[in-house]
C-alpha cells in the first residue's frame, strides 16, 4: 500500500475552516453591531418622538390651564352680575311698595292727630306726631292694625302738654308689612 501524506491538504483545510469560522465570526459581530446600532437608533428616534408629544401635551396643558382661569373669572363675574341682578329685582319689587306705604300712613292718620317725622329703618317704621287726645293716638293705632301696609303698632312715648290748647306729642314704631295679594300681582 501506497502511502499518502495527507497532512498539507489537512492543514489546508484547517486554514480554510480558519479562515470561514474568522469570516463568521467577523460577519455575526458585524450583524450583531448593527442590530444593536438599529435598536439604538430606534430607542432614541421613540424617545425623541415621546419627548415631542410630551411637550405638545406641556403646551397644551399650560393653555388649558389658561383657559381655566379665565372660566373660574367669568364664573365669579357671573356670579357678581347674578348677585347684582337679584338686588335689582328685589328693588324693582319693592318700588311700588314704598308708595302703598306712604298712601296707607295717609288713609290711617285720623282727624285730630299731626305727623312730625317717619323714620324707617328696614321695615321698622318710627312715626312722631302731635296728637289733640290720648283716644286719637289709640285710633290711630287701631287704624294701623287693621292696615295691609303696617303691622304691630307699639306705642313708645306720649307726653301731654298742657297749654292754650291740650296736645300729646307721642312715638309710635310700627312694621312694614306686605299684604299676599300685593305678592302675587309684583311676581
């Protein structure tokens, strides 16, 4: 039997296993780079686009908040005119009301008895006057009570002086007061 070296075309192909198993290796690491570099990239591009819309949402949050403020001002002017509005009516209801007032002290103020000064405070009434007998300062309060304008006559002070003629100066309080009928016909 012939013999064969065999070892240059062994070690040939041990070079060549050499040289495809570098060529692999140098092939996957240069894979292996650029997947990483195309996830990196990647990754930055996603955040850079989160970082974009996180700052819309910023800006979009800074003009809502704006615009929040600017309802929560409306609202309180709202507010202030509803407020306003409601002492306004409450006035134009009350208007009428001061005339029946004053044409009611007319009609109740018997002969005999002379009004001084009304002072109203609230709905409370103070009424001084000059009165020729105690039993005229006594219809008249018995007027007042039967009255739909005026309420609770209490008599304060009366004094009688005594001179060319017999006079009692005296200080009735009194309640505004409102009939229901009246409220009706103003609502």
């Amino acid at each position: 039997m012939a013999k064969i070296n065999l070892l240059p075309w062994r070690e040939e192909q041990r070079a060549e296993k050499t040289r495809q198993f570098v060529s692999l290796l140098s092939m996957c690491i240069f894979m292996t780079a650029t997947l990483v570099a195309a996830v990196h990239l990647n990754i930055a591009n996603q955040i850079d686009h989160q970082q974009f819309r996180n700052n819309i949402l910023t800006k979009e949050i800074s003009k809502l908040d704006l615009a929040l403020k600017e309802i929560k001002a409306l609202e309180a002017t709202k507010q202030e005119l509803l407020s306003r509005m409601e002492v306004i009516q409450s006035l134009q209801q009350q208007r009428p009301q001061i005339v029946h007032l004053f044409d009611e002290i007319v009609r109740t103020v018997p002969e005999g008895i002379f009004l001084t000064s009304i002072k109203q405070n609230g709905k409370e009434l103070t009424i001084n006057g000059i009165a020729e007998s105690n039993g005229r300062v006594s219809a008249y309060m018995r007027n007042i009570d039967s009255s739909d304008w005026m309420a609770t006559p209490r008599l304060t002070v009366i004094e009688t002086k005594k001179g060319t003629m017999r006079s009692s100066n005296f200080v009735l309080t009194t309640s505004q007061s409102t009939p229901n009928s009246e409220e009706g016909e103003g609502s």
